[in-house]
C-alpha cells in the first residue's frame, strides 16, 4: 500500500533522488515547499516492523531535513561500517525518511512516535546507537537501555555548542584529539573523561571531487562563514560584522578569484542582519561575475570539495576552519573574532594562536592582512603545531580507529547482555 496520500502528487525515482541530494545539501528555503510534496503522510512503521531484520548498529536522527547536513557528513563512514556490522538509519521525521532514501545505500527506518521506537529497537535488535548532534530527541532514545550509545557530533570545532552537559548521558563521546579533551576537561564539572575516545575525523579520510579546479593567474580565496547559532553564546558567525568588508577587500585584488560558501543556515536565516549582509555579499560576487570575473558561489556544493583549490581560507570558529587545517596544512587560514577579544579566542580556541585574525581592531587594515597572507605564509610552523594538537593522526588512521571501536562496541554489549536478557 503506497503511503503518500491520492491528493499528493509524486515523484519518480529518479526526481525523487535528485531532489533528495540537492534538499539535503543546500539548506534552501524549497525544502519546506518540496518535501511535503516528496513525503506524503507518514505510517506508523516504515518499513513495516516485522519485516525488518536485525541492525546491530543504528545512526539515530530525529531532527528535521534542514538539520541533514549533521547526518550527511558522516553517511560515507557510516555506509563503510556497514560493511562489518549492519547498520540502518533510524528518524522520527517522515520527510527526511523520504529524501534520506535518496541519497544512501543504508536501510532508512521510520518511527514518529516514542512507543514505535522502543518497539523498533527490540524488533532490530540493536546493540549500539551512534548520534551525531545533541538534539533533545536523543534522550528519547537513550530510553532504551539494552544498547551502548556512543556520541560522534558532526564536526570538529571550538564552538561552545561542542561540549555540553548531555555528554554525560552517553556511554562514550567520540572526540577528534587532545584539544578535544581539553576542552572537555575546562568546560564541564564532574565528568569523567574516560568516556571521550580519540578517533581523529574520519570523514576527512575519504576523497572529495574538487568541486571547481584552478583559475589561470589568479588564486582561490575561500570566504566561509558559519551560521549565526541558536543564541548569542553560540554565535561565530563574521556574516553581519566583517562580510561584506572582508569580500569587498578580496574583490580589489585583481589576482584573487572569491568562492563564498556560507553556512547552509546561513541560506534559511531570518535574522535581518545576516540576510542582508549575505545578499549584497551575493549582489556584490554576482555583478563582478557579470563583468567577466570567476568569482564563484558553489551555495550548495560540499565545503570539502572546495578545499583542494583554495590559496587561503577565511572563516570563523567552526568545524570548517579545522577541517581545512587537517586537508590543507600547506595553506593559510585567516580567522575572525566577532567579540574583538584575543585572549578570549586563543584561551577556547588555540588554532586562533597560528592565524591571524579579523575583528574589530583589524578589519580596518583586512586588505594588508589579506596580502601578507598571499603573499607568504607567516604562520605555517605554528599551524603545523596546532593541526597535530587537534588531530594528531596521519591521514586514514581516523577510520581505522573508528570502525575498530564501533565493532568493538558491539562484542561488549553483547558480553555485558547475559543471554536471558538480563545485564552482567
């Protein structure tokens, strides 16, 4: 019996899986128009409870399609884990169900309500659940008391969202490296830090396409600002201060090709300062563009893919900045502080140490700041330091390590579950 209801119409396949990978990865305001369309009304089970076979292992996501990017992330890894153990999906929105479908080989399991999952969980017989965000419908699952739950996060960064209170309600963090544990160890009160487990960033191991290639005479300057978060404490974000000065700065060097790739919140905020500032950032790439400029805004491309052709990054604190410190160890990162306080970003952030940064006291002289860092690499000994302080590891070391301790997970909860169910 199809669940999408007469009155809706549909998509074939082929569409269907289309609309899912630019849906997931964009963070376009289409998503609320498309996905009622895509989804139709959700059943109860999906597919049907006594049809699904066991899945030691599942990824649980309960948010919604314009939270994807958390998931979309670590899909690649996920579907590698697959390989050993067999691992589905499982969401509480019948939407992302839909669209997730499009976009990976892994099973994709539905349930809206708390009594459905309790009964899909003991129905697949899961041992272990990996989350990668904090949202508040992880506890829901952290009901389930017959599996270890492991959480993974979806980025490496400095952000204060990136350590939180629920850690404590997990078997085990998985964290990136030492910087990690630091910042566990200053942020919380009475945690044990025996949970956190070193595994680098696994995502980081697998190989992105460029998403661009070079431009002859001129060099990549990556202009990627984070979102503006969930409030002021978690806000980073250089859009509404130091954007549109920072890609005016870039756009006055006639050897500079600009690629802007925010946030994709960034594309669905309601905050007047930072739709503004992002739509003269637009105005602005899109006239040079006219005038015969390769400038570029790849809004829905993967950030890894751009990472292979840029010069020079400038980004706030987030995961991107990381991400670009780990793949691109050769190429500058300039920073940007939108409090204007340099003890402050170095003490939570210690990559801050090994760049220079843009804020209140430096944005006038952008255009200088740009220029030294183009034109030679001030910072790359104390980067180099920096990189091994947050990660560590050599390249593919991060996966092994991931999927050893995932199955590893497995054997022992099955050695802490006596076979009559009850626990060791």
């Amino acid at each position: 019996m199809s669940h999408v209801s007469p009155q809706q119409p549909t998509l074939t396949d082929r569409a269907r899986k289309a609309v899912a990978r630019i849906l997931l990865g964009a963070g376009s305001r289409v998503k609320r128009l498309v996905t009622t369309t895509i989804a139709g009304e959700p059943p109860e089970f999906s597919p049907p409870l006594d049809e699904l076979p066991r899945y030691p292992v599942v990824a649980y996501f309960a948010d919604t399609p314009n939270q994807a990017y958390q998931l979309r992330q670590w899909l690649p890894v996920l579907e590698r884990l697959a390989a050993q153990q067999p691992l589905a999906i499982v969401t509480r929105n019948w939407e992302l169900a839909e669209l997730l479908r499009g976009v990976t080989t892994l099973p994709v399991l539905f349930t809206l309500r708390l009594d459905g999952l309790r009964r899909l969980y003991e129905q697949i017989d899961v041992k272990t659940v990996v989350y990668v965000n904090n949202g508040w419908r992880n506890f829901q699952s952290l009901i389930y008391q017959r599996a270890l739950h492991v959480h993974v996060n979806h980025g490496e960064s400095d952000k204060i969202s990136m350590v939180s209170n629920q850690a404590k309600a997990y078997d085990h963090v998985v964290v990136a490296g030492q910087a990690a544990i630091e910042r566990h160890r200053r942020a919380l009160i009475n945690f044990d830090l025996d949970r956190l487990v070193v595994c680098g960033r696994p995502q980081l191991d697998l190989d992105v396409p460029p998403a661009l290639g070079p431009v002859a005479g001129r060099r990549t300057v990556l202009y990627a600002p984070t979102w503006s978060g969930e409030d002021d404490a978690n806000n980073y974000t250089s859009l509404d201060l130091y954007g549109v000065a920072i890609v005016r700065a870039l756009l006055g060097r006639p050897d500079v090709r600009v690629v802007y790739k925010p946030h994709p919140r960034v594309l669905t905020a309601e905050d007047p300062t930072i739709v503004a500032a992002h739509a003269e950032i637009v105005r602005l790439l899109s006239a040079a563009r006219a005038a015969g400029a390769p400038h570029e805004l790849p809004l829905d491309a993967d950030i890894l893919g751009l990472f292979q052709d840029a010069d020079l990054i400038v980004t706030d604190i987030s995961s991107v900045g990381l991400d670009f410190l780990y793949l691109r160890p050769d190429a500058p990162i300039v920073l940007t502080d939108r409090r204007t306080d340099r003890a402050r970003i170095v003490a939570e952030a210690p990559v801050a140490s090994a760049v220079d940064i843009v804020d209140g006291d430096t944005v006038g002289d952008v255009a200088g700041l740009f220029a030294a860092n183009l034109t030679g690499d001030p910072h790359r000994d104390a980067r180099a330091a920096v990189r091994d302080h947050y990660f560590g590891f050599v390249r593919g070391e991060s996966s092994r390590r991931f999927l050893e301790f995932m199955t590893d997970c497995v054997a022992r909860r099955d050695a802490l579950v006596r076979t009559d169910g009850t626990t060791a």
